[in-house]
C-alpha cells in the first residue's frame, strides 16, 4: 500500500462572497515574515492567499500590519531564541497600539516551545505545520477543511511556483527536527499534483519545483518519484525538485534528468558525512560508496549538470579519520555547491543527547576545510563554462544596480546585466566565473 492521504478535500480558490457583503479583512494589513526552508516559503505563499482571499492588504514592516504570521523554522541553532526576539520586537508595537494581532505558523508552531511562547507573548493564533489552513477561520473566511497537502494554490501567475507532492519525512536522522515537527511521510496523490501543475502553467508558471523533505520518496499505488517527474515534466516548460534522499534516488531518476529537455540538469542530493561510521551514527541509511555511485550515473547522464549537497561536521562522534574521508568524497564528486554546517544540537533530537561535542575549534578548522575543498572544485568546474554561451532564464529581474540572476539549463546561477523580466529567457556569453555563480552578458537576438 502506498501511503497516500485519504481523498483530498478540494478548497474552492477562491471563496465565493456575495457581492454585497464586504470581505471580512477588507481594510486591514498583514505582514508575513518567512524563516526557514523552501517547504516554509510555500507554506507563506499558501497563508499569503488565505489573508489576500480575505481582503487582507500585504505590508512588508511590522508596524503598519494589523496583523503579523511569523512563519518559523526550528531546524538552525539559535531558532527559537531569533524568534524570541521578533515576538518581543511584536508585543512592543502591540502596547504601542501599532499592531493587533499575532500569529505563530511553520515549524515552532508545530513544536513543544509554541504553549510557552503562546502565553508569554499573548499570541492569537499558534499553527502547525499540518493545519495551516486554520488561518482562514481566523481572518475571517468560511472555515476551510485541509488535507495535509494544500488545494490552495501557492503561487499561481507567478514565473516560478513550487508545488509540494509530499510531507513529513519517515527516516530518523540523529540531527534533524523534521520527523517530530513534520510527522511521517504523506504524499499527495499524482491527481491532484498534476491538476495543480496543469493549472499553474495556464496561468503563466514558466518553472515548477517539486518539493518535499524526501521529495524522492513520493509513491502511490506502484508509481514512483520517477513517474511523476516525468508526467510533470511533460506538462511544465521547466522543472525541478528538491530536497532528494540518497536512498530513494533511483538510476531513472537520475537518467531522467539529462535525457528530458524540460528538467533542470540540477541535483541537490545531502551527503552529510563521507564516512560510512559517521553515515551510520547519522541514521543516513546508505554507505559513501553507494552515494559514489548515484553520483557517477548522474555525472554521466548530465556532465555539465550542477551538483550540490549537504554537510555536516563536529556530529559528536566525528573523528580526524571521518573528517578526512569526507574530504575525500568532497574531491570524488566533485560538487558544484555544498551547504556546510557546523553542528548544532536540537533538543527532541538523538544527537542532542549523544555526549560530548566535537570541541568548537576542530569544528571550526573542519568547516573551513570542507568549504574550501567544496569552492576549490566548483571554482574550477565554473571555469569550464567561461566563454561558452548559455540560455538564461531570468529568476530574479535586475536590482538597483541593474543586475538580475538567471539559471542556465545546467543549474548555475548567472549575473548579468538585462532588464527582461523574470520568467523570460535570454542568451548570455558566460565572461567570467566565481566560486559561486557565472557572470555573464546578454548578447543581441539570435547571435551566438
Ligand atoms: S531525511 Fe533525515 S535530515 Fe532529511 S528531513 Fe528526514 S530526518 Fe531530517
């Protein structure tokens, strides 16, 4: 049996209001403040139409909201102490009579500090992670019943919107927060994705990210991550998926990627540790030399492709010996790209509990050497691109200085100077490259 949730409750998109009946937010302002991972910035697009709906007005500064949603995540060190200092910030306003209310969403909403912030702050409206669409009820809209995964299109009309396929997370890493305040996998069914896709490229979504904590994992019914992958890749100009696990990541997967024109040659695939020890202490489930593997075959299948993945070093237990073998697969795979944190223990977790930390200065020197090896390789992998010309889409449209970034089809970041839009596309001359992206310009219609 795949783990499905039961029949989606559909939401109407738009809930009907007589005419003659004001919508019930009409006149005020919300502000929605988002911390944390992609899942959370979805989750503020889908709270971001629920106040919208309600005739809510968005304002970026807390004090000119009548209402404030701290959409939190409890993943980094520090999360609930940074939060802490917004709600203080938030009660100062509201005594000033500058805001009215406030609400607590995202992955704090969902964890055991939320009753001890709730009444030490007076907040209005505590959410987890698995009952957002309760804000509807609270600004006024017809109350909205939700299966885990939203019918409430996020980011409809925009150039780029993710979708989220599935939820939750059903391995037990020592580190990780996720499983508690997330709750096990459920994945939506393929229906229901594909109405979403089908309906966010009618309205103009020229790139869909598919999203999930193990977005891999998704199943239903005897069909895989791949199956759907491919079916949204045929409806989608552009695609592509994030966060993998190295366990689920199937070869097709992988083959899929370069053989399909529409899916970004782009994989972010965490590692954490190069050394089988470390990779069992974690709970990873794999060894490094499956991880080698996957890699070769995605290598293969996308040789310009970006590769990116996830770190962590001083996980108590890390010796001299792990750390080195991490180097090691730093230089086998070659990465584009590496997301490195040093450890931080998370109460609720394993490794909060696993003894002594590595001390902070060899976790320190451990950090920098692993970023080092990490931009040393995509220093000289970003090189390759130099001079060669590229089409660009155009992701964020240019700052103040006039630049924008784009992303090539393999997955760089590229800056450049173009006034197009986001969502459009342009061709580039790759000039130079850094560590971290391409610098590139724009070159006349149809040359190159
Ligand atoms: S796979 Fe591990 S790190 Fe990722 S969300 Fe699940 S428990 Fe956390």
């Amino acid at each position: 049996m795949s783990e499905t949730a039961s029949t989606p409750v559909q939401l109407t998109r738009k809930p009907h209001k007589p005419k003659s009946v004001p919508a019930p937010g009409a006149g005020k302002t919300a502000c929605i403040r988002t911390f944390g991972c992609q899942m959370n910035v979805h989750d503020s697009d889908r709270m971001r139409r629920m106040i919208l709906d309600a005739g809510y007005a968005e304002v970026p500064r807390y004090e000119d909201a009548d209402l404030v949603i701290l959409n939190t995540c409890y993943v980094r060190e520090n999360a609930v102490d940074r939060v802490r200092g917004h709600l203080g910030e938030l009660t100062r306003l509201r005594r000033e009579g500058r805001l009215k209310k406030v609400a607590l969403a995202g992955c704090i909403g969902a964890a055991e500090e939320s009753e001890t912030l709730r009444r030490q702050f007076g907040i209005d409206l505590v959410l987890g992670t698995h009952n957002t669409y309760e804000l509807a009820e609270f600004v006024g809209l017809p109350t909205m019943e939700e299966t885990y995964t939203p019918e409430l299109p996020g980011t409809e009309g925009d150039h780029s919107s993710f979708v989220t396929i599935m939820t939750g997370c059903n391995y037990q890493c020592s580190y990780c927060i996720v499983p508690t305040v997330r709750g096990r996998m459920v994945c939506r069914s393929k229906e229901s994705i594909l109405g979403e896709v089908d309906r966010l490229v009618a309205g103009g979504t020229g790139y869909v990210t598919l999203l999930g904590q193990t977005v891999d994992a998704w199943r239903q019914d005897g069909e895989r991550f791949c199956d759907l992958l491919e079916a949204v890749s045929e409806r989608a100009p552009r695609v592509w998926f994030t966060t993998s696990h190295p366990s689920n990541m199937e070869d097709r997967t992988l083959r899929a990627i370069g053989e399909r024109d529409t899916i970004v040659e782009r994989l972010h695939l965490p590692v954490q540790s190069g050394s089988d020890r470390m990779l069992k202490v974690m709970h990873r489930g794999y060894k490094a030399e499956r991880y080698r593997r996957k890699i070769e075959i995605f290598r293969e299948s996308a040789p310009e492709g970006t590769l990116s993945t996830d770190i962590i070093v001083g996980h108590p237990g890390e010796t001299e010996g792990d750390h080195e073998e991490t180097l090691r697969l730093v230089e086998d795979c070659a990465f584009d790209s590496a997301y490195v944190f040093k450890f931080s223990p998370r109460d609720g977790t394993e490794a909060a509990t696993l003894g002594e930390p590595v001390a902070p200065e060899v976790a320190q020197r451990r950090f920098v050497e692993v970023l080092r090896a990490v931009e040393g390789n995509a220093l000289s992998r970003n090189r390759r691109k130099v001079g060669g010309v590229e089409e660009v889409y155009v992701r964020h449209g240019a700052n103040e200085d006039g630049r924008a970034v784009g992303e090539t089809w393999t997955g760089h970041a590229v800056h450049l100077r173009t006034d197009a839009s986001p969502g459009e596309y342009v061709r580039a001359r790759i000039d130079s490259a850094g560590p971290h992206a391409l610098y590139g310009s724009v070159l006349p219609d149809g040359t190159g």
